[in-house]
C-alpha cells in the first residue's frame, strides 16, 4: 500500500515538475528577442494578422474571441507551412504549446473570457516568434 501511494505521488510531482518546465522553457523562448525585428516583411508578403489580433486583445472591449482564433489559426498554418522542413526543438515544443493553448482557449472561452484572452495572447507571441524566424531564415538566405 505505502509503495502504491509512493508510485502515485512520485509520479504526480514528475509530472507536475514537466508541466512546469514546459511552461517555463516556452516562456523563456518568447521571451528571447532578436537584435532585428525579421517579422514585418513576412507580415507584408503573408498578410499575416497576428499583429491586429494582439492590438484587438489589448483593447478594452471585449473581442471576437472565436474570430481572433480563427485567424491565428490561418497564420500559423501558412508559417508551420513554410517551417516545415526546418524546424528545431525549440521550434518544436512552441509548436506543442501553440496546440495546448488553442485547445485551452476554446475549452475557457465560455467560462472565462480573461483566460481565453490569455491563451490567445501567448498563441500570438508564438505565431510572432515564427514569422521572426521565417523572416531570418529568408534575411540569411539572401
């Protein structure tokens, strides 16, 4: 019995102690900025709309959360397009996170508009850090 319980709360905390490395590492990487803002040029060529859904987020009224959804969802599918074959772990576990948010957006709109809001935000910090990283790749290339 006392080694079940020893199983279960060992195994909790691991899991606990990766959530919270996860977070960490993502935040940590979205936090990380360039010397130059690589972005803008992807923005014009894609007509990308992450920088109107973050300015829609920061206003006081409350938004189209579905529709500002909807259209990070268009941006980053066009940039993991264009990622594709390039993509690091750093990259990669942005990807995974992109994921969870959406599905927690969607899962605390009707209950939370403010948590919504949130994962919202942190999805368009990493369709930003992709389009930079597009941008980069595409600045070095030429």
């Amino acid at each position: 019995m006392i080694e079940q319980i020893a199983t279960i709360v060992i195994t909790l905390g691991s899991a606990a102690m990766f959530a919270y490395w996860f977070r960490y590492s993502c935040a940590l990487i979205l936090n990380a900025r360039t010397t130059r803002d690589f972005a803008a040029s992807v923005v014009a060529a894609k007509q990308l709309a992450f920088q109107t859904v973050q300015a829609r987020l920061r206003e006081a009224v409350p938004a189209d959360l579905g529709g500002l959804h909807a259209m990070l969802d268009r941006d980053y599918a066009v940039l993991n397009t264009m990622m594709e074959g390039a993509m690091g772990i750093e990259d990669r576990l942005l990807k995974a996170n992109y994921r969870l948010l959406s599905v927690w957006s969607r899962v605390s709109q009707p209950f939370s508009a403010a948590a919504a809001k949130k994962a919202l935000d942190e999805m368009s910090q990493v369709v930003a850090h992709f389009a930079n990283s597009v941008g980069e790749r595409a600045a070095c290339a030429a």
